[in-house]
C-alpha cells in the first residue's frame, strides 16, 4: 500500500508518494495526519490518495505515524477538495482543512464525557433504614434518584442541580454499592433546551407547486437534471417550497443539505426546519461560524454517522460529510457570504452546483433577486428556471417611493420630510418601522475646517469613522482606535466638522424627533453581547419596539407582520464603490430591504432615499422588475466584457514595503503576459482600490477570460516559477466578489 501526502512547507503542492507498514494499514484513508520523513527529520503531512498498488511501494521510505483514528473522508469530498485546490489556486492542505475541519481532525478536540449516574439497587425497608441511620444524605440522594424513576442514566451535575443534593454525596452512594458512575460521551447541542412546535406541510398554491414539481423531477433523476433556479419574490413561499422538496427527499431514504448565508442564520430560519422535521426520525444538524469547536466535532459527526439526514448552514457547510445526497438548496444564491474572502477563496454556490453533479443530486437556487451569473445560465438553458411572481395570499408587494434629497436644500438632511410623517404615522397606529443604513458609526468622517484634514487610519487608506458613545474614532478595516480629538490633530483648530451620517446618527436624531418611541439601533457596535441579537428580535417580534434602526443585520430573511413601513436612508451608499457589481447590489439590498415590510396583512410602504433617483438600479427596483434590470445590467456586462460573460481572476500583492510590492505587482504583470491563453486579457498593475489596509500596501493585476479553469492554470503556472520576496504575499481570487 501506497500514499500520496501533502506537506503544507512543501512549495508547490505536489504531493510526495511514501510507502504504508503494514502495522498502520488499518488506520490510513485520505485524510489522515501522518508523520513522515522529510530530508533528514519527520514532518507533518496529510493523506491525500491511498494507492493498493502492492509493487510499486519498495522504493518508497516508510510513513512513520499516523495521528489519531482513520478520518474517513469520503471519496466525494475529496474530490472537492482537490477541485478547489486546483480551481481556486489554493494549497491542497487549505482545501482539505474544509472538508476535515480542525474540530474532526483526529483527536484535536475530543469528544465530551460527563458523569452519569444509574439507579442499580432499591433497598427493602431494612435497608432503608439502616441507611437513614448511617448515612442520612445518602438515603436523601437515593430517593431523589428513585424519585427521577426509570433506570436510564442521568447527567450527575444536572441531578444535582435539580435535586440540591450535592455531587459528592451521589458519589457517595455510588462507592456503597446503591447505584453506578460511569463517564458517558455527551452530545453538545447548538440548539440545547429548545423545543420546537411541530408544523404541517401547507396547502401549495399553483407557482409552489410548480415550483415543487420541478425540484422532485431534478431529484428523481438526478444524472440528467439542470440546476433549479428558483426566481421568486420575497414571500412567495420558496422556503415552503424548500420543506416539502426536503420530504420528499427523505422519503427516498436520502439527505439534504440547505446553504444559507451566515447573516439568514438566524433562530428564525432554523426553527422552520427543526420546526417541520422534528417529529420524524431525521436529525437537523446546523453549521455555522458561531458554534463552538466542540459542538462543530459533534454535529460533524452527526452528520459523518448518518443520524443527522438534514444539514443546515453557512457557506462551509457545502463540505458537510453527508451520504446520499438528495438535494441540495441555496437560499438567496445572489449573497456574496458565500464567497470566502480566505484561501481557498470558494463559492459555496458555485461548489453545490459542482457537488450535486458529482453525487450526483438535485441542486436548487433561489432567490428574489437572482445573481447575474445564475440568471445568465437560465437564459442560456443552462439552468432551469421557475418563477414565483406573486406573494403568498395574494399579498401585495410594497409601495415604494424615492426621496429625492436633492430636493432637500442641500443640507445634509437625514430624513425628508415625507418619511419623517410616516413615521408618525405608524406610530400613531402602533405598527412597526425598519430604517435601513449600511453604515455604523456616527459620522464616517471628521474633518477640519481650518485646515482641511481628515483624520485618517494610520494603517489603512481610508477616513476614521466616529463612534459617539464611546467617544472615538475608529478603522473599520483593521478596528485601530483612538480617543476622539477636541480639536484637528494636524492644526489645533476647534471648527471640526463631522460628515456622513451612520447608524448611531440616525438613532440619535430619531430619538429627538420621536422621544416617546421605543426605539432600538441593530448594528455589530450594539449586538456584540452574546444573544443580543435574539433577544432585540424576539423583543421586536413581540411589539416592544416601535423603530428598528439597523445594517445590513438586519436586511435579509427576517419575517416580521407588523411592520409596514421601512425607510431606507441613504441608498446611492453602494453605488459609488469601484466595483463593477455596484449597480446589482444596490438593486438586491433595496429589493430585500423593501421585502421586510408588508408581510402580514396590512400593505407595506418603503420610502427610499437618495440623491440618484433616476439611476437604474433604484428605477427597477422601484417597479419591482428584476427582468428590466437583468437585461439592462446584462447588456452593460456584455458591451465591457465583465462576468457573466467574462471570467475574472484578480491577484492581489500587499507588502509592507510600497517599493516592493509594487515591483512585484509590475514584475507578475509582466511574466503573466508569456504564454497568455487564448482569449484572456491581462490588466496591468494597479493600487488596490483600497491602496493600503493593515499596513500593508496593496497592489492588483486582475485577468479576464472564458474560462475560470484556464485564467487558474495560468496563474498558477506563473507564480510557481516567480519567487517572491519573503515580506510580498500573494492572494488569487478565481470569480471575485470584491474588488477592493
Ligand atoms: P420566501 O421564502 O419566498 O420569502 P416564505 O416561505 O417565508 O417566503 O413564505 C412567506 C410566508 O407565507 C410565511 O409566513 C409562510 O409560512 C407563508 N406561506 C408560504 N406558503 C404558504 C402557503 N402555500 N399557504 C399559506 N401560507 C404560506
Ligand atoms: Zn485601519
């Protein structure tokens, strides 16, 4: 037997073959953390392939450990890890990290054992009273123990807890014989203590059922079928549709696997899956970043053993170990949070395309607002497309109505006067308001009047932003801070000016206009107490808040009757960014915010701000038209050769030497025009768009092309034979999100 390791110091990736002593045949599979022999001393690698070829191996030098138990990594995954090295220009060792997290490498973090305690014997009446006599506490503890009744094993701190008879004393009647401690592995439960309502599968209405009959025809014929793009409007019932195409799944006998972004994690989302499946003989196990390491290894497992069928989860969670995958669902497949921003830079809608045809198993997107590259492929006849136009009942779709600020004077107004009677309004009728600004903070930016300086981050290239309430002014790019200065720091002049308003602005300002309103600023300055977040929703769900003022925290998913209005306060916000994806975003923000209201039974209203108002992305918007915007948009990407139409690859260097890591921008630049493939065209160097962040100076070359694969191999190819100095870093992004 034979293996082919990787070894993380190795340049290159190539993966170097050892022979496997019989002794450890048992304990290698892919995956598996050995040691082996490296020049001259024993380095730490991991297994990649397992080779039975029994010939080949004499030449080989032996491995000398292996860490831990076999990991078994199915076949599949390593598939996908090997896809994402070779596709997203990642080392093997990073790619291999998703689908064997840190919390399942063998033995890094352990499984959890807590005291158990079992009833073994119930004394006669002698007994008992022998008991009283002698040890009266633990005569005590054996009948509170009798009184929890059945002789299954109980946690001995919750006993204790729940009995106030100490630890030490049920230990006590452990040691004379009446009953047993045993150490018992334990489950750690993200959802521990919760109790969900069973629901029922709802009567469908046409779009759903089309919908549905779509995804099963996908699911029942797995080999042959397209992806299923699922292009409805905020709450049109998709993720109605979603529960029964998970039944039907299960009933195959099969699993399911439902990616939404991290940010749509929220108890919310999973209540309805736990909610739906709780009562069936399947477990809902759900990943995301917020779980300990222990609860991550132990719904690892869950899922690796096949007691958990249904997996919910955040972007990493497209590697979930699941077997015989049914289906796989990515709700709101637009969100750039499936994008990981760190090597390997995945996209985990773009992976569950790639899984489902390798399992293969259906694979559905949805979205009210649809990623221009999905939407491509379903015009192409790539995807298959279903549409669900109308909201469930009937309800209609809100009114929205843009604020041209303009209008306003030109001082820096925070809310037009038609928004500000709104407000008034819904309070008066004791109905709920959201206001929308993607920005926290006070003020984004502090400038002198005298001298005209700003304060700026001394690590990054951009504005210090001021946060009142703690007095300071602070980076959001590398989270530097410093007391915020009375005066300019540069001339001591007392006329500073504060500019951009920020979510805290809005608060504070609200706060004076409406003083007897309860309102509540959602942000991640106010959220970072554990909970917080749950807490501030369920207190909005239950009318205890008039006003939510809030970021993009709180723009997607939520599903709350009683608001009818939400205002959204600066909408050109995501215009003005150098991103060619500008004008797509601000349509999908506006569009999911304005989706937060009307959806009980009174009609929502959205008044949106701007001082753009005849730009497309808010004209369509506006008219709720997705299709006019595609078209339009699609023809801007088509005429300037931009994604879909184009793949895009974008290398960035950063080094804390400007000289350096402009050179090796210019030099990279240069070598990557030899031999370039056809079709593709490189740009040359460049300053980031961010030039600086964290200290380091940031430089870009980014390449366009009709293949990702191709710009991929490319690179890589010239990077491996250009060395770069030791202080110049290198990060490729295949299909960029953000080109800052
Ligand atoms: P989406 O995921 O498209 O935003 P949801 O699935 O959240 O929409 O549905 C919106 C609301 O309508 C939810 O409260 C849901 O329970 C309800 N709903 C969905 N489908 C139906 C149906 N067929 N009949 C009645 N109510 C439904
Ligand atoms: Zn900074």
């Amino acid at each position: 037997m034979r293996v082919a390791v990787v070894l993380p110091e190795r340049a290159g990736d190539r993966s170097l073959d050892y022979a496997v002593p019989v002794a450890l045949r048992e304990r290698v599979a892919p995956g598996s953390r050995v040691r082996v022999p490296l020049r001259s001393r024993l380095t730490l690698g991991t297994v990649i392939e397992v080779f039975d070829a029994e010939g080949s191996a004499h030449a080989l030098k032996d491995i000398a450990e292996v860490l831990g138990d076999a990991p078994l990594i199915r076949p599949r995954l390593m598939e996908i890890a090997r896809w994402v090295a070779d596709y997203y220009c990642s080392p093997i060792e990073a790619a291999m990290a998703c689908v064997l997290p840190q919390a399942v490498r063998s033995g890094e973090v352990a499984e959890k054992s807590v005291a158990h305690i079992r009833l073994v014997r119930v004394p006669d009446d002698e007994g008992w009273q022998k008991l009283e006599r002698r040890a009266p506490r633990q005569a005590g503890a054996l009948h509170a123990l009798a009184g929890e009744g059945g002789s299954a094993p109980l946690p001995l701190a919750q006993l204790s807890e729940k009995t106030g008879v100490s630890v030490a004393v049920f230990r006590g009647l452990a040691r004379s014989g009446w009953a047993e401690v045993r150490s018992l592995a334990v489950r750690r439960d993200p959802h521990q203590g919760e109790h969900f309502i069973p629901t029922q599968d709802l009567t469908l209405n046409e779009h759903q059922q089309e919908a549905l009959e779509t995804i099963r025809a996908a699911i029942m014929t797995p080999e042959n079928a397209k992806p299923v793009l699922v292009h409805g409007v905020t709450g049109s019932g998709k993720t109605e549709v979603y529960l029964q195409a998970i039944r039907t799944v299960l009933g195959l006998g099969k699993s399911a696997l439902v990616l939404v972004p991290e940010i749509s994690l929220t108890p919310q989302t999973v209540e309805r899956f736990k909610a739906r499946f709780s009562s069936e003989e399947v477990g809902v196990a759900i990943l995301h970043s917020h779980l300990s390491q222990g609860e991550r290894r132990d719904e690892w497992f869950r899922i690796h053993s096949g007691r958990a069928r249904i997996v919910i989860g955040a972007r990493s969670a497209v590697f979930a170990p699941l077997d015989s995958l049914g289906v796989i669902i990515v709700d709101e497949e637009h969100e750039t949070s499936y994008k990981q921003e760190e090597t390997p830079r995945y996209n985990a809608r773009d992976l569950a395309v790639l899984r489902a045809r390798l399992e293969p198993c259906a694979v559905v997107l949805g979205s009210a607002t649809p990623s221009l590259e999905s939407w491509h492929h379903a015009q192409t006849g790539k995807y298959r497309l279903v549409t669900m136009p109308l909201r469930v009942d009937d309800r209609k779709m809100p009114l929205l109505r843009v604020l041209d600020m303009r209008r306003l004077g030109g001082r820096e107004a925070l809310l037009a006067p038609a928004l500000a009677a709104a407000i008034t309004e819904r309070l008066a009728k004791r109905e709920q308001t959201i206001l929308f600004l993607n920005r926290r903070g006070f003020s984004t930016s502090m400038q002198c009047l005298a001298c005209g300086n700003v304060c700026q981050c001394p690590n990054c290239s951009v504005a210090l932003t001021y946060h009142r309430d703690a007095a300071v002014l602070s980076c959001h790019i590398c989270g530097f801070s410093r007391v915020a200065p009375k005066s300019c720091p540069e001339c001591s002049d007392g006329g500073i000016r504060f500019s951009g308003v920020g979510t805290q602005k809005v608060e504070d300002t609200m706060r004076k206009l409406f003083p007897t309103a309860r309102i509540v600023r959602m942000d991640a300055d106010s959220m970072s107490r554990k909970n917080a977040y749950r807490e501030t929703l369920g207190a909005f769900r239950v009318g205890e808040i008039d006003i939510l003022i809030g970021t993009q925290m709180i723009a997607k998913g939520l599903d709350f009757p009683s608001v009818t209005l939400v205002g959204i306060i600066n909408a050109d916000l995501g215009l003005h960014v150098p991103d060619f994806r500008a004008g797509e975003r601000t349509f999908q923000l506006l569009t999911q915010v304005s989706g937060r209201a009307g959806r009980g039974d009174i009609e929502g209203e959205v008044f949106v701000q701007t001082w753009t108002p005849f730009s497309p992305s808010i004209q369509f918007a506006r008219h709720h038209d997705f299709e006019g915007f595609a078209e339009q948009e699609l023809e801007f990407r088509s005429n300037f050769g931009f994604p879909p139409y184009r793949r895009m690859a974008l290398i960035t260097l950063r080094s804390s030497s400007l000289e350096r890591a402009e050179f090796c921008a210019e030099t990279l630049a240069r070598k990557l025009l030899v031999g370039l493939p056809e079709g593709v065209v490189c740009g040359e160097s460049a300053p980031a768009p961010l030039a600086r962040a964290k200290s380091y100076y940031r430089f870009q070359v980014a390449l366009r092309g009709p293949s990702g694969r191709a710009l991929a191999r490319h690179i890589r190819a010239t990077l491996d034979a250009l060395p770069m100095p030791e202080d110049v870093f290198v990060a490729v992004d295949i299909d960029p999100f953000g080109l800052l």
